[in-house]
C-alpha cells in the first residue's frame, strides 16, 4: 500500500509591487496533487533565501514571516494526520480547505494544555528538519511547568485556551519567579516560549484577544564567566587521568577555539582544512545560526586533535573528539575548577566566552571574533568587549598612581619656581 505522502512549498512571486516587495506564496502538494495560495505575506526579494524557504535577517518582519512558515508547516502537518485518522482521501485540495477553515464549521473548545503537547509533539515529527532537540525540550519543560501552575492556582488539570488572557500571563511570570525561584532571563524564555504558542491560536482564532498586549518580556544583561590565560593554562598543565583528562581535553579544546558544545561534540574531518600556506582551519556551519566560522587552528587545539585521532568513542560517532554530554561535562568540570583552584564555576561555555575574551583583549579585532565565533551581528560580539572594561579599569589602577604621583611631583616643583 502507497504512503500517503505531504510536502509544503514556500516561494516568492517574482512581481515586485509599489513597496518593493513580493507576495510569498504556499504550494501544498498531497499524493500528486496540489494546490498554490496566497499567503498573505510580502517580503524585499533580496531578503528571501529560496533553498531555506526562509526570510534573512533579524528584522521584525522576517522573524515574522519565519514564525508564521514554522506554524503553518505545524498546523498543515496536524490537519494532514487527522485527515489519515478519519480515514479521509488525501488531497491538496481538501488539505488546503481545511487549512483556511473553508467549509468547515465544527466549533471544538481547545485546552491549554493539551494545544502544548499537540505542538511538542508535531515539533518532535519535525525533528531534525524544522526544530532542535533543544527548542523541544525548551517546550516540553514549559508545558510541564504550565501545568503545575494551572493545578496550583486553579485546582484543575487543564484550563480552555479562553482563559489565556493578561491575569494568567502575568500570574505565570510570578509563578516562576516566586515558586520556581527563576532568574529574569530564564523567565523571559519560557514567556516567549508561552507567546510563540498565544500568537499560534490567535491567529486560528482559538483566541480573540493577544493576551501579551502591552506586556513586554524584558531580558537583562549579563557578564558571562570566563578564564584568564593564566587560569587557561594552568588546567592545561594540570595533570589529569581517565575522565577528568578527557573533560579537560575538551574544554582546552573549545577555549581555544571558540567552538559551541554541540560544534565541538559534531567536529569531523571535513571540517579542518589547509589553506595554500599551510595553515590549518576548522571551517564548520554553526549548528546554531548556520553561520560558517573560520577559525585558525593553533598549536594547542592540533595537539588534541593529534592525542585523540584514533580514539575509538570518537570513530564509532564518526567525529574528531570523543566529547561526553553536557551534563558529564559540567560536572566533572566543577571539579577540575576546584582542583585547579579557579574559584570560578566552570560549564561548557565558560570556554567559549574564554576565547572571544581573551582574543578582544590580546588585540584581534572585533570583526574578525565575531566572524571566528559564528556571531550573526556584531552587535553579539560587543557583549565581550564590555566584559574587558572591568580589567582594563584593574590594569589602569597602577598607571593612575603613576600619573598622579608624577602630576603631584610637577606641581611641588612649579611652587618653588614660584618661590
């Protein structure tokens, strides 16, 4: 028997109108047929990137456009299994009328709860094509704590998506915050994560009002943690055996890299490269933004590579490094801060932030970190360069005395001129 097969097309008209911009248009296709409709969106052709079907940059139209193509895959994806449920012929046609509602009048009360769990779940189907292991997890951890909100402050076990309105909000913005004990910018993700799926049902019309209006999810600035180059180089001299030697390994690895947990753990061969002279690179996509850094291999990152080559954890995953996951790593990397004495909390991307520090305060310009570091704007970047202005004020503290020494002897000396 012949699976039943969907696929989903976003492109853009090639007529331009009076703004500049082009219509992008939806083609559904079911089983060899299919259908093409208006989406009701418009983006500046330059911006749009065909082989993603996706809109470029970080404004707030393409972040837009981008989230209604994720939710419209999503919604597709769901009517396309209910079709396969009810037993119903697949068809572009029929897909697309359920799509638009055309002909459709059952009224079903959806539930908050239950909306979350459907969308982990299609996030889940799309795994690997669509969505990150970690954005799942992001809102799979979300839908947890939303019901025990619910159970605490309601005493159900679901609520309908009628209820989402401004004193829910804000109610699960303390929730967090007081109950959990939250810091502001974890809070801030679940909430966005909350709004991703209120802008969902309004514009299904499961709800009527945007229950975020005039609620603004504020982040605030942090100083990420990072190490010295003396504090680098002495856990890398440190001895170490089994695990431990490993988790170093990886750390040193990264520090002087700039490489991300996932890009360090993902690392293969086809990543390292020889230019002309000689000089060996890690020219790898960032797994995050796509991003691809250039990065100079230097002699400490080449040993590691050469000590692990034949490592066999590392063949059997068909990568460079035999890297062990997150959690192992920031365990045994808490002991490695103790032993070391660093008296500072050691993670993954305390390496990270290691090496864009240290590259900005040994000179290399900013441009050039942020394109090694896979950063999509520079402004990413500038965040290091303000974590520096609290060492420079400490090597500043003995030039101060200087200068004011030197200025306080010129003045005693003017005086006795005066004399």
């Amino acid at each position: 028997m012949k699976k039943d097969r969907l696929t989903v097309l976003f492109y853009r008209r090639s007529t331009v109108t009076k703004t500049g911009e082009c219509a992008i248009r939806m083609r559904i296709s079911v089983n060899g047929t299919r259908i093409d409709s208006n989406t009701g969106k418009y983006i500046d052709p330059a911006l749009w990137n065909q082989s993603k079907e996706r809109a470029k940059g970080t404004s707030k139209n393409a972040i837009d456009l981008n989230d209604y193509i994720d939710e419209t895959n999503i919604k597709l994806f769901k009517l396309f299994q209910d079709m396969q449920s009810e037993g119903v012929v697949a068809t572009a046609q029929e897909l697309h009328n359920r799509f638009f509602n055309i002909g459709v009048h059952k009224v079903v009360e959806r539930m908050i709860i239950t909306t979350f769990q459907e969308h982990n779940q299609e996030c889940r189907a799309l795994m690997g094509r669509d969505f990150e292991l970690g954005t799942i997890k992001k809102y799979e951890t979300i839908t947890r704590l939303l019901q025990r909100y619910i159970k605490k402050k309601y005493e159900v076990e679901d609520l309908p998506l009628t209820s989402l309105d401004r004193d829910f909000v804000h109610g699960f913005e303390m929730y967090l915050k007081i109950d959990r004990n939250q810091q502001q910018n974890t809070v801030a993700r679940y909430m966005k994560g909350l709004k991703k799926i209120t802008n969902r049902a309004l514009a299904n019309d499961w709800i009527t009002k945007d229950p975020f209006a005039g609620i603004k999810v504020r982040t605030v600035q942090t100083n990420p943690t990072f190490l010295t180059l003396d504090e680098l180089h002495i856990i890398y001299r440190r001895h170490f055996d089994g695990v431990l030697d490993v988790v170093r390994d990886m750390f040193v690895m990264a520090a002087f890299t700039g490489l991300a947990f996932i890009d360090i753990s993902n690392l293969k061969r086809e990543h390292v490269v020889e230019d002309n002279d000689g000089n060996m690179w890690i020219r790898k996509p960032r797994q995050k933004t796509d991003i691809v850094q250039n990065i100079p291999l230097l002699d400490i990152p080449k040993a590691i590579l050469k000590k692990y080559e034949d490592n066999p954890k590392a063949a059997e995953k068909g990568t460079l490094l035999p890297v062990p996951c997150n959690q192992v790593m920031n365990r045994y990397l808490k002991e490695i801060g103790n032993i070391c004495e660093i008296g500072k909390v050691l993670t993954t991307h305390v390496a990270r932030h290691t090496y864009a520090t240290v590259c900005l305060s040994q000179g290399v310009r900013i441009e050039n970190v942020s394109k090694m570091l896979g950063h999509t704007s520079i402004k990413m970047t500038q965040h290091y360069a303000r974590v520096l202005d609290s060492s420079i004020m400490e090597d500043m503290q003995n030039i101060r005395e200087v200068m004011a020494g030197d200025l306080f002897t010129k003045k005693k000396r003017g005086r006795k001129k005066k004399q």
